[in-house]
C-alpha cells in the first residue's frame, strides 16, 4: 500500500500545475492552470497566476502588464482553472498602462 501511495500524491500534485509560463510572441506570454480538488473558485487559481506572473516579469526586470484573462469554477467533473495573457515591459514603455480589463461574454450572438 504505502509503495502506492507517493506515486498518486505526486500525480495528484502534478496534475494541479500546467505547463508554465508559455510565450505567445515578442514580449508576450500565456500562463494557465487547473486548481486542485479543493480549489473551488477559478478566481484563486487565477490569483495564483498573476502572483507567478509577475515573479517571472521581475526575474527579468520588467513589469507585468496584462492583457486578458479567463477563468472558470469548478463543477460537475472539473476543476477549476484559469489562464492569463500578459506582456512583460520595461518600466518606461509607453504601453505600461494602468490595466483596464474587460470579461468576455460566456454567449456571443452573432446577427446576420
């Protein structure tokens, strides 16, 4: 029994984490990730990615800013995740801005 037992904890553990951070393009990038069977809201899973983020823009030197989000609570047979798009600029980069971000429509209706 214990020779089970640390394999699936750290599948459990491996399976809550995504790929990291992904570039999307020049000075642009993607992270995203799943939560784990106690993480409810997609609200904390996306806290938790704007905190990794803005680690991987200071490792740089640079300033996070983002650029969209999307994220989704858990239910019937999923977890909770959530995915963040964001720029990492130099503190002096006109496009620094104060952020102004806008959720996306769960329906999009498209009239002909």
């Amino acid at each position: 029994m214990r020779h089970l037992l640390v394999p699936t904890i750290a599948l459990l553990v491996a399976g809550c984490s995504g790929p990291g951070v992904v570039p999307m393009g020049r000075d642009t990038y993607m992270v995203a990730k799943d939560g784990s069977f106690t993480t409810f809201g997609g609200a904390a899973v996306k806290a938790e990615l704007y905190q990794e983020a803005n680690a991987f823009c200071e490792s740089k030197g640079k300033q996070l800013m983002p650029v969209k989000e999307a994220s989704r609570d858990s239910g019937y047979g999923r977890y909770a995740n959530a995915e963040v798009q964001f720029r990492c600029l130099d503190a002096n980069d006109p496009e620094l801005r104060r952020p102004t971000m806008e959720s996306e429509p769960n329906m999009k209706i498209k009239v002909e």
